[in-house]
C-alpha cells in the first residue's frame, strides 16, 4: 500500500466514526474556500496540520512532503496572476522596463495571488486530513448513507484500485529497466521511459481485463459491496466540530 493508504489504516484516529472527520474536513474546506481574509485559511492550515500530526500521530515530515506536492502547480498559477506585462509602465507596485515593455506586479494582483495560494493550501490540507485518516471503504459507507448515485461510488472504487495497479505494474516494469542499465546515461533514459509509457498502456488494459474477469466470477451485478466496521457515534466530538467552525464562520463574516 502506499503511504497515504497505509495511514489512513493505522492512524490514532482510525476508531472515529467517518462521518464526523467528513463533516469536520468538508466544513473546514467550505470556510476556507469562501474565506474573505488571509487569517481564515492560515487558521485552518494550522488546524489540519495539528490534527494530522498531533492527534492522528502521523509523522510531520510526512506531512509536510505531501503539502510539497500541489505546491510548485501553485507557485506556477499566482505567478501567472501576480505578475502583469504591459507597454504602460504607470500603475505598478514593483516593476522593471526592458525593451519598451515593462513586467512588474500590481498591488491588487499581489494580494489576489496571495489569497488564493493560502485557501489553495488550505483546502488542500483538509483534503489530506480526511484522506490520511479515512480509509476509502468508510468514505464509500458515508457516500451511500448520503445517498450518492451508485455509479459514482463504483467509479470511485475502480479508480482507487487501478492507482495501486498502475503503480504496481510501472515499478515492476522500471526495475526491470534498471536491471537492465536502462537509466545509466540521459539518452538511454528518454529511451526507457518512453518504452515503460509504451508497455504500461498495454499491461494495465489487461490488468483491467483481469480485474473485470475477477469480479465476474465472483457474482458482480453492477455494484461493489464493501464491509466497514461499524464507529460509534460520539456527541462530544459534533461538540467539538461545532466549536471550532463556529469561529471560522464568525471570521468570515465580520472581518473583511
């Protein structure tokens, strides 16, 4: 399993019941997407990572990789929106003219930019809350008690098991290529990725036929059944959820 997948088994938060951590990481996610103030999403930020890490015990080097993953997409899109080229160089809080055209930042722009990389972060960490403490088979349970469309949930599955599959099947095929001094020089490289793209397309189609193979035998009628162990439900811990949105909500509405 990979990481996330295996954390989210073994966590310290493992025996609470999956609906109170979906409530509590999609109501986060709500205040901190509408979040009309920098301090909301850097509230919430710190309170995912103190639940991740504190609470749940997972390690905070863990943490702080996967938060590394979504961050170069991030710093790629407010760069596109803090920085501005015009042929006009008025208006611009920071700015350097060359060859008649000038690349600076507005203001505005910057604090545009700024906003929406730290609710970008944010939302991502609530995300990563539910992920690293939830396993897929409670989420699936919560999504039928909400009466989600069974296709949903079925695709949900497959695409869950076909990420494990992929990633099975091309470390399989790149320790091959590495047995075989496939990486040894930039040129051989390119040569073995391309071909490990080339061979994983096929191997994972048959993957996938096996996998359909595998279910029909096994009496599937349209609809995956998952067993989950049933949580019990705690009132104190709706008490708690209550408290801490209660004054993410309040900050959204009166500090603008």
């Amino acid at each position: 399993m990979i990481d996330i997948d295996s954390y989210a088994y073994s966590n310290n938060l493992k025996t609470v019941h999956p609906a109170e951590k979906s409530l509590f990481a999609m109501m986060t996610m709500v205040m901190c997407l509408t979040a009309p103030t920098v301090i909301t999403p850097l509230i919430v930020l710190a309170l995912m990572a103190g639940g991740i890490v504190i609470k749940a015990g997972i390690p905070a080097q863990v943490f702080v990789k996967l938060m590394l993953v979504p961050l170069s997409f991030l710093l790629i899109s407010v760069l596109t929106i803090a920085f501005s080229v015009s042929s006009n160089p008025s208006g611009f809080w920071l700015a350097q003219t060359m060859y008649g055209l000038t690349v600076g930042i507005h203001y505005p722009d910057l604090i545009t930019a700024v906003h929406l990389f730290l609710r970008s972060l944010g939302a991502v960490s609530c995300l990563y809350f539910l992920a690293l403490t939830t396993p897929m088979t409670e989420l699936i349970t919560v999504l039928n008690k909400m009466r989600v469309p069974v296709i949903i949930t079925e695709l949900m599955v497959l695409i869950y098991r076909f990420i494990f599959v992929f990633m099975e099947t091309a470390t399989t095929i790149r320790r091959a290529q590495l047995s075989r001094s496939g990486y040894v020089s930039m040129k051989s490289s390119y040569r073995s990725l391309s071909r490990l793209f080339s061979a994983l397309l096929g191997k994972v189609f048959v993957k996938s036929q096996e996998l359909y193979n595998a279910l029909a035998a096994r009496c599937y009628s349209g609809e995956i059944k998952v067993l989950t162990e049933k949580r019990p439900v705690s009132p104190k811990n709706y008490l708690i959820i209550t408290g801490l949105e209660i004054p993410l909500i309040l900050l959204n509405l009166f500090w603008r």
